[in-house]
C-alpha cells in the first residue's frame, strides 16, 4: 500500500519542481508538487493523530524549512519560494536523495542544527533522517505511547479495585462525562438486590430521566448472557437506557445482541474505550505538564507592512 512520502524525500522534487516552475507561491508549489508525484487525494486527507494538522503539509513545510536552512532555497518575498545558487549546484550533481548527511555540507544547516541542539554524529545521522518524520510527528508519536501507557498502568490499578470500588469508579466517570450534575445525582443499588444493576445516574435533577449502570471488574471477555441479563434488569425498573463498563473485552456475541435489543438503548464501554474516558475528563489521572507549540503569525506581520 503506497505511503505519503516523508519530508526528506520531499525535499529533492521541491528542489526539481522550483528548478524548472522558477519561483513559486507556497500554494503553487503544493500543487505542483501533488501533480509531480501523483498522490492520491486520500493520502493527502490523512492527519496528525490530534487531527490539528494535514500529515503532508507538515512535511512539505519541513522540507521547505531544512532547504532553507541549508540555502538550497530563498524566500524572495512573502509566502514564495525560489531555488538559489546552491541548490541548482547540487542539483547538477545529479543526486538519487537530499538527507541530513547532503544538508550538513552546508555551514549554515550546521549552525541550525547546533541552535537547535540536535547535531548528530555521522554514524546516527542515517538512522536519524530515515525516520523522516517532522518534529510533530515525533512529538505526537510520542505522546501517543505515552497515552497507551498510562491506558495500561490506569486500567491494571482499575482491575485492583473491589467491586464496590469499581462501581463507584463507573458512577465518577459518568458525572464526569456531564451525564447528572454532581455525585448527588448518582446512586449505587444494594448488591444482590437489582438482577443486574449496579448504579443509576439522574440525567435530572427530579430523577425522571435516568441512566442505569453495570459494572463488570472480570478479567475475561464479557458475553451475551450478560447483556440479556441486564436487558432484563433494565424491564423491572422500566428502563429504556443503560451502560454496561467492564475492564476487559466485550465478544462479538454480546455485541451483536446489543444490536438486536431494539426497544433499548445500551451502551457498551470496554476496558480500553474506559480508560480513554478517564484520560480525557481527568478521572483517576493528573496532569504532569503541558506543551504548546507555537507558529508564526504571518497577519500580524503583514500588518506592519501596510
């Protein structure tokens, strides 16, 4: 299956795309670019995990900026690019790619990399341009394992809870997810004493619309049988709505016995969909530090210009 290229091997078409267009508008040169090598537009759609960012024009904008660097490329003015002396020097090399060990030739790439704290010995320096991953990239790749992580210490100290523990986990979660206002809007039920029901959130404050819960602590995959028991649980109360959270698994035929269920609505949470939740509303977890990454603010450029 074809892949987006990464941005080092973007960086030789730039530099052939310019030598032969001349200077290009950011925009143009994209375009350009996209046509040249023939992506299809279902790769260009695909985006950083926190969907903030087109994968390719981050990588296209990092190939600019490690041409620059460099001083294959100029800006001649605002939001236009033009290939320079070097560059068509090296172009006349006939060169098969432009890596990091290319781009370190040059004095000025040097000085970027030393700025930047990123100087790599000749030996690492394949390895580390191979990866072709833009400086995103890894910041989100890393934040990603970082997530799946904590997803799998916060699910094993879930599993060590006792049953009333993890019920009363599920009811947190809940209200934190908006559903009922405060904990005053969420009760637990007596063990034993509901058929399969472990807790009930108000969705208002009258208790006239409301929610009720199962919570499965079982270490393996939770199957129909389940699921009818709670359907049933769900008739003696005159329910319609109801989640069922486990920190396992869920099999395929309790899934699709939820989908029978037509004059019900009952959600199925799995252990890793739960700790996702936890992450997001802040249950059980805290945070340890932030990281904003700015860029430049060509507006307010422009209006000093005017």
């Amino acid at each position: 299956m074809r892949e987006l290229p990464k941005y080092n091997e973007l960086m030789l078409p730039v530099l052939r795309v310019l030598e032969e267009k001349g200077a290009l508008g950011n925009h143009e040169l994209r375009d350009t670019l996209i046509a040249s090598l023939q992506i299809p537009e279902e790769l260009l759609e695909q985006r950083l995990p926190s969907g903030t960012q087109r994968i390719f024009d981050g990588r296209l904008g990092w190939a600019r900026t490690y041409l620059a660097k460099a001083g294959l490329i100029s800006r001649p003015r605002r939001a236009t690019v033009e290939i320079t002396k070097e560059g068509k020097e090296l172009l006349a090399e006939n060169p098969t790619v432009i890596d990091l060990a290319i781009l370190k030739r040059y004095g000025n790439f040097r000085d970027f990399l030393a700025r930047n704290k990123e100087e790599q010995s000749e030996d690492e320096a394949p390895e580390k341009d191979s990866a072709g991953i833009t400086p995103e990239e890894q910041i989100e790749k890393g934040i990603l394992q970082i997530k799946r992580d904590l997803q799998d210490e916060v699910i094993q100290r879930v599993k060590q809870l006792p049953p009333e523990g993890f019920e009363q986990l599920v009811l947190r979660l809940l209200v934190g997810m908006g559903y009922g206002g405060s904990m005053a809007d969420v009760q637990g039920v007596a063990r034993g004493a509901d058929g399969g029901v472990d807790g009930v959130v108000n969705q208002d404050h009258l208790g006239l619309d409301r929610i009720y819960i199962q919570a499965k602590r079982w270490e393996g995959s939770v199957g129909s049988p389940v699921i009818q028991g709670f359907a049933g649980a769900l008739d003696l109360v005159g329910a319609k709505k109801g989640v069922i959270m486990t920190t396992s698994t869920f099999s395929q035929p309790a899934e699709d016995c939820v989908n029978k269920i037509k004059d019900k609505r009952i959600i199925l949470v799995d252990g890793r969909r739960m700790t996702e939740l936890m992450l997001k509303h802040s249950i059980g977890v805290s945070t340890k530090q932030n990281f904003v990454i700015q860029r430049m603010d060509e507006d307010f450029f422009l209006e000093l210009e005017n």
